[in-house]
C-alpha cells in the first residue's frame, strides 16, 4: 500500500462504487475531516490523562458522556452497520480484506467507522486501485488540507497506539 506511516485494525467497512458531482465531494470531505478532528481531539484527550486519584472521578464523568454519545450516534445512523473488515488505513490509501472487489479505476464511496467511541461513519472518496488476492485496494488522492491533516493525526496517533500495545504498555 505505502512505505510509509499506516495503521491497521478491525473496523466496520462498506464500499459502493459511486461518482460524485464536485460540490458534493467537497462536502463529505468537510463532513469527514469534521469527524476525524473531533475523534483525534477525543482520543489525544484521553492519551494526555494521567490515572491518579485526582481523575478518577473525571474519568467516571466521561465515561459516562462517551456512552451517551455513543447512544446518540447510534441512533443518528441510518441502516445496519457494515460489515467488520481488517483494514490498514494510511493518509493516501485505504486497503481491506473482501470477498468482492472493486474493479480497479472505478470511483467509489468508502464508509468506514473509525472509533467505538464516537460510531459514525467516515465517508471518504476514492479510486479502486489494483487488488490483490482477497484484498481490495484503493487510493484517496488529492485531498484538501483540512482533511489531508486530520488523516495524518488519526493514523498517526492509531499507528503509536499500535506500537505501545505491542510494547507491552
């Protein structure tokens, strides 16, 4: 996919192949880069928390504020969610394991829901690229800034998280 910074979990993912006109790929990619900077400012938060004493009680409160956002975004989302799909995600491409693959140059829809926190869908833009045995690829290109950086932060932060884990801590 790339040689460079990518991150790789279990998420729900659906793809539909799709052209869109201009205007209304400029607007899920405000939508998207809106999602993604409040999702990279959820979790940075609660990367920065220490677990003392003092927070506990903080912690409790927002715990409780994640289910009740958790509820509404449930409630929010039109239709059954799609289908858990191991994806490696980098700030240019999208990679994903599936029985039916997008034919390669074809324009699609990604719908991908990136946080158990916060389940809305990500919809992102994207070309079919060539794929591989069982594993649907495709590029995002050019993205605007907005988007292109929240990206960036979530596969980043995604990507140490992964790093920690495997560390043992």
């Amino acid at each position: 996919m790339t040689d460079g910074l990518s991150c790789t979990s279990e998420m729900p993912l659906a793809w539909q192949p799709a052209s869109l006109e201009e205007n209304e790929r400029q607007r899920m990619m405000r939508e998207a880069a809106l999602l993604l900077n409040a999702l990279n400012q959820m979790e940075s938060s609660h990367d920065l928390e220490s677990s003392g004493a003092d927070n506990r009680r903080f912690e409790r409160l927002e715990a409780k504020l994640d289910l009740v956002l958790h509820l509404l975004a449930r409630t929010l989302e039109p239709g059954a969610s799609p289908g858990i799909r191991n994806v490696t995600l980098s700030p240019l491409a999208v990679e994903w394991n599936d029985e039916h693959l997008p034919i390669a140059g074809t324009p699609l829809i990604l719908e991908l829901r990136p946080s158990e926190h916060l389940p809305l869908t990500l919809r992102l833009p994207a070309v079919a690229q060539n794929p591989l045995p069982g594993l649907a690829r495709a590029s995002l290109g050019k993205l605007p800034e907005a988007l292109d950086e929240a990206l960036h932060q979530f596969v980043f932060r995604r990507h140490r998280q992964a790093i920690r884990a495997r560390a043992g801590g």
